[in-house]
C-alpha cells in the first residue's frame, strides 16, 4: 500500500512532466484559442505543483538542493544574459 509520501511524490513528479510538456505545447500552437486554453491549464497545474511542493516540504516529504551560492547565482546570470 501507499504511504502518503509516495503519493505526494508521484503526483509532484507527475505535475513537473505536465509542466514540461505544455512548453513545448504551448510554443508550437498556432491556434490562439488552443494557445490560451493550455496557458491557462499550465498556471492552474503550476499553481498546484506549488501548493503540493509547500505540502511536501511542510511534511518533510522533499528536501531541495541546497541553495546556490551568490557567485554561482551571477555567473549563471551572466551566462544567459549573454546567449
């Protein structure tokens, strides 16, 4: 049986691969209607990976990477202003 931390998981992770796929969705639609309508279902599940992302961390369900330092916030700045 589950246990509630899988759930939580699974569903995240679930989420995040919906989330990458209405990028390329939304990038090579050419009807406008259809454009917005998966802009929209891509803010509503954004906003639900969010919610379940605070959930987790809440929980003790997802422990994120430790925080980059300043020097490497920069240089990753830099690299894409550059592109």
């Amino acid at each position: 049986m589950l246990q509630e931390k899988d759930m939580v998981n699974d569903y995240l992770a679930g989420l995040n691969a919906s989330l990458t796929g209405y990028a390329g969705f939304i990038n090579e639609s050419h009807n406008s209607e259809l454009r917005q309508t998966l802009i929209q279902l891509r803010n509503q599940d954004e906003s639900r990976q969010r919610t379940l992302y605070d959930y987790a961390l809440q929980k003790g369900y997802y422990q994120p990477a430790a925080p980059a330092s300043d020097q490497v916030v920069q240089e990753t700045k830099s690299q894409l202003s550059s592109s």
